[in-house]
C-alpha cells in the first residue's frame, strides 16, 4: 500500500471520471433493456449504442453502473473498494467474452468485438480511478514526495 497514492490532488477529477463510467454504464443498461425488450435474454442481441447487447448484458450492465455510481455518491473510500473489483470484474468478463466471440452457444451476453473494447476501457478506466482515489486523514497520510525526498519546491 505504501506505493499508492493517499489524497491525490487530482482525486476530485477521477472521481468524476469514475461517476461518468458509472453513469454511461448505468445509460448503456437503460437503453439496452429499451431496445431488447421482447428479444431474447440470453444469446445473440442487438446493436445498442454501437455495441451489442442482449437483455442480460443490460441489466448487468446497469447493475454495475448503479454500484459504481453508489460507491462514487457514497465515498469514503467505499468508491475505491467498489471501482477496483468491480473494474477487475469488468476486464475478466470481456476477456471471457473476446474468448467466445464467434460462438452464439456460449456467448451469453451477445457482445461484439465493440462491446468488448468498451468493456475493457470500462474496467481499466475503473480500475485507474481506485488506484488514485483514496484519501485519509493529513495525520494518517504522510508527507507529500517533495518533503520526503528533502526538496521544498
């Protein structure tokens, strides 16, 4: 832990970009159920915002975001537990689905090469903001790199 930064003074802005990766999630979800309502649940979909997508994948999708967005709302250091699993998850659920691409039997969320690509810039965007989003107490933190390494400016 010593090598992740504490209070990073750019964490207001990743915490905003967490929120955005929530909130196009959360859209994503939303549309996608829209779209595919009276389509399959599982198995080949339909296009939704460039990517596919069937009834599953949207409410997984929309799931994930909700989470995201709580944990990001909530803070507290609970948004970085939740952006750092759940953008793990994000990248092991699209490499399983890069896995099964061509196949419409285990292709259960019917993703396309563009909903693959999105995922994985989902989870990596996710995972990103928890490394610097943390914050502690100034008594907790240490002192920033400058005093450490004995530079003043």
């Amino acid at each position: 832990m010593a090598h992740t930064p504490v209070n990073h003074p750019l964490r207001p802005i990743y915490r905003i970009v967490g929120f955005i990766v929530g909130a196009y999630l959360v859209a994503y979800g939303v549309i996608g159920l829209i779209a595919t309502s009276g389509e399959a649940f599982t198995g080949p979909g339909i296009r939704v915002l460039g990517q596919g997508s069937n009834m599953l994948w949207s409410i997984v999708s929309l799931a994930v975001g909700a989470l995201v967005l709580l944990g990001t709302v909530v803070g507290k250091n609970i948004d970085v537990v939740v952006d750092q699993y759940l953008g793990w998850g994000l990248l092991v659920l699209g490499s399983y689905e890069l896995c099964v691409l061509r196949t419409d039997d285990v292709n259960f969320f019917g993703f396309t090469m563009s909903t693959v690509v999105v995922t994985y810039l989902a989870g990596l965007l996710l995972i990103t903001v928890s490394l610097y989003s943390k914050s502690a107490p100034q008594s907790q933190a240490g002192a920033p790199r400058q005093v450490r390494e004995g530079r003043t400016a």
